[in-house]
C-alpha cells in the first residue's frame, strides 16, 4: 500500500479477532513506532508489548476499579467520561481484548514526552493499516498514570521507575466480514487549511 493510501484510510478498530499477531508483522508495526521523530532525537521512548491474556485481563480488572472510582465533572473530556461511565457499569476492558496492547513510555520529566508519543503512535497506526492490521489508540493508562496500583504493577511488567504510560496501541486483525480494517473515508469536520501567501 502506497504511502498516502495507509495514512487517507487509516481508521480505529476496536473489534479484533483472537488471532495472535505474527512477530514479524508486529515487529514492522513497532519498528514504524521506533523510527518516529523524537525531539532533539532523544529516542527516550520505551514500548512495552502485552501479548499475554492473563496481564491484559489484570490491567483491565485494575483499569476497571480505578476508574469506577472517579466522578464525571462538567468539562470531563468525553472518552474519560465514557470509561467511568462503563467502568461503573461493570465489565469494561478498556483494550478491547486486542491480541497485542502496545504502552507507550517516557520520562515525565522530559518536555516532548507527548509530542514524541504522538509520533510513534501515528507511525504505528499507518504501519498496521498498511499491513491489513487494526490498530486503535489507547489513553485509558496515561489517565491513569500515577495510580498507586497500576505503576508498580507496570513496573514489575519493564516500565522503568523514571517512566510513565503516555499513550497505548491496541493491535490485531480487525473482526470484520472481510478481516480488513474499516477504510471508509471520514468527512473532515475540522481540521482547516489556511494559506497565508
């Protein structure tokens, strides 16, 4: 797939199939992550790749009874509100059972920790879409970046202490008809361009 084709048609899959990723497509997908800009070309960026079920059910469990724990406030960011919501509800797995969750870490301290963040993720989400991968970005654990709970348990995982979550990537093959990534275009909305000659 050409360039602009993967980045035009590019869409979020949150239905994946239970079908492990074979290493050597998402050693592509992560190599895209690992090639991303990064300010002054730090390259602090640190990605720790979840494939086991057991510790994508216990983030879940513990991602679950953090936000349950929350209130929405009026100008509480929608998707924020959407995880307490269901997190009340009960039963909410915030990675959508993905066969491979991808956390984005970096240094908190470092002032282009989520600027980077959004690079590698991008580069990630086109790689997987031009690889007839889904991909859907991931917050729920950057929300929960200090949770006295979710770190140390993190930590145990690889997360170094200096680091925290800034962005996360649910990985698969999209539980479609056709096994494809949705690649209906999108009306732009926003987003204007505007010359200045």
């Amino acid at each position: 797939m050409e360039a602009m084709e993967a980045i035009l048609t590019r869409r979020s899959t949150r239905k994946f199939k239970d079908r492990k990723i074979e290493r050597e497509l998402l050693n592509k997908v992560l190599e895209a992550g690992r090639y991303a800009p990064s300010g002054g070309n730090n390259q602090y960026g640190h990605f720790l790749v979840i494939e086991n079920k057991e510790v994508m059910d216990k983030l879940a469990v513990m991602a679950e009874a953090s936000f349950s724990k929350m209130e929405i406030m009026p100008d509480t960011y929608s998707s924020l509100a959407h995880s307490i919501t269901a997190s009340k509800k009960g039963g909410y797995v915030f990675h959508y059972n993905t066969p491979a969750l991808v956390l984005y870490c970096n240094k908190p301290t470092y002032s282009n920790n989520l600027a980077d963040t959004g690079c590698a993720l991008e580069n990630m989400m086109i790689a997987a879409n031009a690889l007839d991968l889904g991909s859907v970005w991931i917050n729920q654990l950057k929300w929960l970046s200090e949770d006295p709970d979710i770190v140390p348990y993190l930590q145990s995982l690889g997360m170094k202490e200096d680091e925290r979550v800034f962005g996360g990537l649910a990985i698969g093959y999209p539980d479609t008809e056709d096994g494809l990534p949705n690649r209906k275009a999108l009306e732009r909305k926003g987003n204007f361009v505007d010359f200045i000659e």
